[in-house]
C-alpha cells in the first residue's frame, strides 16, 4: 500500500485528488509524485498502478545496443489511447492513462474481451490500446481500423503491484480467453538490427505507427520507436489545434522524421518535402476556411454507446476536464442496438487567434 502520509502530502501539493464518477469515489494522482506514476488510482485498500512512461529510441541500432543487455520482444507499438481494464467491486471499468474512470471504454469492453477473464483472474489489469476512428479522444487512427474502434491488450498486470506478468504468461492468457492483442514479431537481440530495419520499413509502408522493445529480463527495460509515416502523420492531424501544443511537439517529430529515414536509407524526395510542407499548411488552411464560415475552429467526433448514460457521463467527463476546448453536443440518438454520440472539440486558442488576425488585429513579434 501507498503511505498514508505521502497520500495526504501528495493531495496538499495537488498532485493527487479525490474522484467520484459513475458511483465510484477513488483517488487518483494527476501528475507524478516521488515514486508514484501518473494515473494511478487507489479504490479503498486495491491500488491501479499508473501506467510508466517508456522512453523513445531515435537512433535504432546505437539505441538498442546502448539500452538492452538481453534480448528482448517486439510488439506493435498501435496508435490509439491507453486503458487499464479491471474489476472492481463486481463491476469490470477502465481506466484512461491520466487515472479518468472512461464511460466510453467502459461501456464498450464487453463488445471486444470476454468478461469472464476477470471472473476467473479478478486480481489481473488488462493494459490495452484502444484504436479507430470512431473513439471520442484522438483524432488519429490505424488506416486498417475503417471503423468504430478495436481493442488490444499489450501488457497484463497485477493490482497493488507495479510490475507486469512474463510475455509467456501473457500470450498464454491471450490465446485461452481470446483477447485481442497487438501484434507481436517476435523475440530479437541488439544484433539483430537488419533485421529490425526491414520490419521498421515494411511498418512504415503499411502506414502503421511503429514498435515496443520489451527486454525478456528481471529488469524488463522498455523503449519505443516510431515510424517516419506516424510522426508526419501526427503534424497532419495536429495542426488545427498547434497552439495547445508546445513547440517540442512538432520539432521532435521532424527530427525523428530525419533519423528514421537516415538510418533506414530512405531517399529523400520532392515528393518529401512537398507532404511534410502540406501536413503543416493543409490544417491551417482548412482552420482558416472553417472559420470563415462557422467563426470557429473545431473537429467533429462520433462514438457508439450500448447505454444512454455512459453517453451522457463521458460528454460530463469532457466538460470537466477539457481545457482550452470547448466540448458541444451535436446528436445522441439511438441507431439499432447503439446509441451514437456527436459532437465538437472546438480549438478555443486557434479560434481566438484567427479571429483576431482575421479582423485585421495586430500582433507584436
């Protein structure tokens, strides 16, 4: 168990508060504290460890050979939102990376992981990714994901611990429940990096958002690496909001962009420099024209619900924690056996400026 004392020292330096949501009163921490993750969540006397941070590698093969002295697996690295999925008082719900209890994933876990995982194994999380065009979070999603969302679960771990099960123990539970899992490519080592490059540039081809290295040791060191599809990708769907993110955000994308194709032997090309100059531009132009029209900057998103009120909690859930955006219902209306929520993330600091440029306001460099 956590320390009560560094509880109640976390809470006064607020980085933890006290939550209740759809009936459940938890507490979650909202930013790192000492050698507690962001995200962990404490539900009476069971702790949901948050999620750790993994760290990226830009340089494939010195990285590999500088961060793992074992081998280690592959994963798909998929590009959606992280969820821990568990039960708690005999209700199974799930968790967003920053500890919010998610109505939306919530409500739609039964569609894709068999609920009896957490009868039989009621002291196990799933870690899952959950991806496709239909979540109310992200705008990106996986070209093979056409529509409403998928799940899949990456890692498996245990209440009131911070450590994660074996990858056999894990892809032993996977295949006995069925759940759905990213896609694993195998078992490598640091020497393996021809290897890795053919498998990075076939990724990349697919337009698919890179791997995780995940060492087959006690130590169980982790790094990502991205493909350069995914980094121009997130500049393209970014842009209409640029001024919520910082500027790292977008050079380190670049610069990622750069090494990737550097190590990988990927020429470059007219037709480069023209799609990373139109990631930036097309958003801008297509904010600039919305807001011609509507006076507003914003992004339209749909998901589907078996039950009305989850709908109406997570458009709660939007509201409380959105900041510099303005969330607006569009629709909820029943379609067969869903009910379909939609509704507008409107870009309130783009709005802003491009009201004021727009008008002919001054800015000072």
């Amino acid at each position: 168990m956590i320390d009560v004392s560094l509880v109640r020292e976390a809470i006064k330096q607020r980085k933890a508060r006290s939550e209740s949501f759809l009936g459940f009163e938890y507490l979650r921490f909202s930013d790192d504290y000492k050698d507690i993750p962001r995200g962990t969540a404490v539900f009476q006397d069971t702790i949901i460890w948050g999620y750790p941070h993994i760290g990226r590698i830009f340089m494939l093969e010195k990285g590999l050979k500088e961060h793992f002295k074992n081998p280690f697996w592959v994963e798909e690295k998929v590009d959606g939102y992280n969820v821990r999925i568990f039960k708690v008082r005999d209700r199974v719900i799930a968790l967003s990376r920053g500890g919010y209890l998610c109505p939306f994933t919530t409500d739609r876990v039964g569609d894709f992981i068999d609920l009896k995982f957490f009868e039989e194994n009621p002291d196990l999380i799933l870690c899952a990714e959950v991806a496709g065009p239909d979540n109310p979070y992200i705008e990106e999603s996986p070209p093979f994901i056409r529509e409403d969302i998928k799940f899949f679960v990456f890692d498996v771990m245990k209440k009131n611990q911070q450590t994660f099960l074996k990858q056999e123990e894990k892809l032993s539970l996977l295949e006995r429940y069925s759940l759905p899992g990213v896609e694993v490519f195998g078992r490598f080592t640091s020497g393996d990096t021809e290897k890795l490059k053919e498998l990075l540039l076939k990724l990349n081809k697919e337009k698919r958002e890179g791997v995780v290295f995940k060492e087959d040791s006690e130590e169980n060191r982790r790094a990502k690496y991205i493909t350069s599809y995914a980094n121009l990708n997130d500049i393209k769907v970014t842009t209409k909001n640029m001024l919520q993110l910082p500027p790292e955000y977008y050079t380190n994308r670049i610069l990622r962009l750069v090494l990737f194709m550097e190590e990988e032997g990927i020429n470059r090309t007219e037709h480069l420099y023209e799609e990373l100059g139109r990631a930036f531009i097309d958003g801008l132009f297509d904010a600039i024209e919305q807001f011609k029209k509507e006076h507003k900057v914003y992004r339209t998103f749909r998901c589907k619900f078996r039950n009305k009120d989850n709908a109406v909690a997570l458009m709660e859930l939007l509201h409380r924690t959105s900041k510099h955006i303005q969330v607006i219902e569009r629709e909820l209306k029943q379609e067969g056996e869903f009910w379909v929520l939609t509704f507008d993330k409107v870009f309130l600091n783009m709005t802003g400026l491009l009201g004021h440029l727009l008008s002919g306001g001054l800015v000072f460099d």
